[in-house]
C-alpha cells in the first residue's frame, strides 16, 4: 500500500489504510505501507509494525524533494516484491511513485483507492495548494485512476464520478469507509469514565460537534443552538477538532457574540485514545454538513465512529450521511444549511429519551455492517480483478510474460 502521507496526523492512514490493511493480515495476507514523512518528520526513515502490518516511513525530505521522495517510495515499494499494488490517494508524491511503477513494471497490478475530492470543488479549493500543485493533483486524480487495472472508492458519490471519466463500472469497486472490531465490542455505558478537566459544569444534556469545521457552516451550528437554548438552556455543547485554517475561531467569536459562551466547551483537537470517553459524555451527536461536492465525496469515517459507539446522531443530509444512516431509524437526518431544521431535530431528541435510546443502538447495529473484516473482501475482490487484468507477472528480477 503506497500512503499519501504519514502516520501521523492525517486520517486516511489511520482510519483507512490501516484498520484495511489489519483486516486483510487477518484473512492471511502479507501487507506493508509505504509512506512519506509529509507532516510528520520525526517519523521519516522508520519502520513501525501495527497488529502485523509494517509501516515504512521514508527518508526526510532534501533538495530536490520531489524527485528524492518519489524515487525512494518507488525502491521502497520495490524491495517489498508486491504482487499488488494499492495506491491510497491519487495525487502527491506517492501518485508520481504509481505513475513510474506503470511505466518500469507495467504488469504490476496497480488498484488506486479514492476517499474524497480532490480538484476542482474539492481540496484543491480548499486548501492553499500552489497553483502549480493543484494543477498536478487533479491532473493526477484523473490519469492515475484511468491507468489503474482496478478502483476502490469510498462513497457512491465518488463510484459516479469515477464512472463518469469513461471508466468500466466492473472496474470500479465500492470500499466504504469501515469501524475496528474493537470499537464494536464496546457498548457506551461500559466506557472508563474519567472527569475531564475540560468541564465547565455539571449539565443534564450535552451535545457533541466531532468535526474538522470546513465541512459545515458555523453560522448554522451557532444559529441552531441559540434556537436549542432558547427552549432547553442547560443544555451544553462539547467541540472537539480544529480547523484547517482557524475556523474554530471565527465560532468561538459567534458564540462570544451570542451570549452562549458559558454553554459552549471546546476541546481543540484531542489525542485518538481520549476520543472514546469524550463520546461517552456525549447525550446526542451532530454532524452538519453543506451540501457541496467535497461532502458528497467524503467517507465520513468520524460518522462512522460515532454510530460504533451507539450515539443518537443529528446529521445533514448529505452524501454517506444517508448511505450510512436510515432517518428514523439509526439516525435523524436533516436538510442541509437549515438551521430551523437541525435545532428541532435536537430538540425533539432531548425529548424523547426513547428515541434516543432506539437510534443509538441501531446506529451502532448499522455500524456492524461496516466492520473492516466484513469490507476486507470487496479490496480482495479488486485485487483480483486488477491481477486478472495484468498479461505480465512481476517478480524481483524481472517481468516475465505469462502464457
């Protein structure tokens, strides 16, 4: 598996790649990650094994870094002798590394693995990318995905896309986003509560918003809870996540300017192992979202993490959200940017402790079926698919032409 970045902080490793590449050991194959020190230099030049599965981390980068890290992921990948090779993200160094591989060993089977947007109305709007690296990336998210022999993609949004570049749907193969196993066997009462030092105050109901902010519109999460105070004001907000560029701040001002500061409690950006009893906290979770074409695309794994851990769930209807949940059932699904509608959807929430009680445990029955050893299968099924598509067999001295 060829990783766009490291292991740390982003979240396509550790809440994709690896939690795959674990489930896919436990059916009895060998898998290594091959990744960049992006983000994370103290890691370059590493190798780290996680319930079996190795990550390489390369050397730090030096002048010329585009040229030096592509050509050590590509020996990286190498010395591993691969019979497949799966490309997590299309773009980056690690793209450049899939495209020479295409080119030295064209019978390598190469499946790329989409999980979002990345040009045009994805992260290439999102984030402050040079011109010429944007330029790159969505030349990279087109071509890298023609020339794969198989695609996996992680939501239905993006299994249209792809099909709409002219791609062969049997080509193309639906890997959601999945849970750990572990996450599953633990129910929400039976988390090791600690008081956290975070609490303002003892509250009968609170709310979690688990979020990155350029998903959602803060005006609407803060005109949502002038509206949820007005009728239940001892109610409290817990936040936790930050921003790609600060978002966070231009919230904390809204509610400053609201009067609901003493009723807002925002963690930052919290360690994995401190997520859990953060949760525990939690009375009901929200997940708003604008309904944009990065969204749409999106995996929404922290989704996913909140109904493993059994939480009722207020979400916008929006992508996955209504793949993942049934309204009514495992979830409340509202409409997008409609502040009106997500305060009642709370509202009605707090109360109705059986509804609650009904949504939290289908939400985490739903999540069962999105269990990585359950999902594992459909990233086998495009690796056979990619291999049957190669007319060559790679080995570690040469490419020998099957008969």
């Amino acid at each position: 598996m060829l990783a766009p970045f490291g292991i740390r902080p982003k979240g396509t490793l550790a809440a994709r790649m690896l939690p795959l590449a674990q489930a896919l050991v436990r059916r009895g194959h060998q898998v290594v990650i091959v990744a960049p020190p992006v983000h994370n230099p103290d890691d370059a030049a590493t190798c780290v094994e996680y319930e079996g599965v190795p990550v390489i981390h390369t050397a730090a980068l030096r002048a010329p870094g585009v040229v030096q890290q592509t050509l050590a992921l590509l020996q990286a990948t190498l010395r591993q002798r691969p019979d497949v090779v799966h490309l997590f993200k299309p773009k980056g160094y690690a793209g450049l590394a899939a495209l020479a591989l295409h080119y030295l060993c064209p019978g390598l089977p190469l499946v790329a693995d989409t999980d979002d947007w990345e040009g045009p109305g994805g992260w290439n709007d999102l984030l402050p990318y040079p011109s010429a690296a944007k330029r790159l990336f969505a030349w990279q998210e087109r071509d890298l995905l023609r020339r794969a022999d198989a695609i996996t993609v992680a939501s239905r949004a993006l299994e249209t896309l792809v099909w709409s570049m002219g791609i062969a749907p049997e080509r193309v193969f639906y890997l959601p986003n999945g849970v750990r196993p572990s996450t599953l066997d633990t129910q929400p009462s039976t988390f090791n509560l600690q008081p956290s030092p975070f609490n303002l105050q003892p509250s009968p109901f609170n709310l979690l918003l688990y979020t990155r902010f350029w998903e959602l519109d803060v005006r609407e999460v803060v005109a949502a809870l002038v509206g949820v105070a007005a009728r239940c004001p001892n109610v409290r907000l817990i936040i936790v996540g930050k921003g790609e560029r600060g978002e966070e701040n231009e919230l904390l001002r809204l509610v400053q300017r609201t009067g609901l500061a003493s009723i807002v409690d925002y963690r930052g950006w919290l360690m994995p192992d401190h997520i859990p009893a953060t949760l525990a906290e939690a009375d009901v979770a929200l997940m708003p979202m604008r309904d944009t074409l990065i969204n749409r695309a999106r995996g929404l794994a922290k989704l996913l993490e909140l109904m493993g851990a059994g939480l009722p769930i207020v979400a916008s209807r929006v992508g996955q959200a209504a793949e993942y949940l049934e309204h009514g059932v495992s979830g409340w699904l509202v409409p997008p940017e409609n502040p009106g509608a997500l305060a009642e959807a709370v509202l009605r929430l707090i109360g109705d402790a059986d509804l609650r009680q009904r949504l939290g445990i289908s939400a985490q029955h739903a999540a069962r079926q999105y269990s990585w050893d359950l999902l594992a299968p459909i990233a086998e099924r495009a690796y056979a698919h990619a291999v049957n598509q190669s007319y060559y067999q790679f080995d570690s001295m040469s490419i020998n032409r099957i008969p």
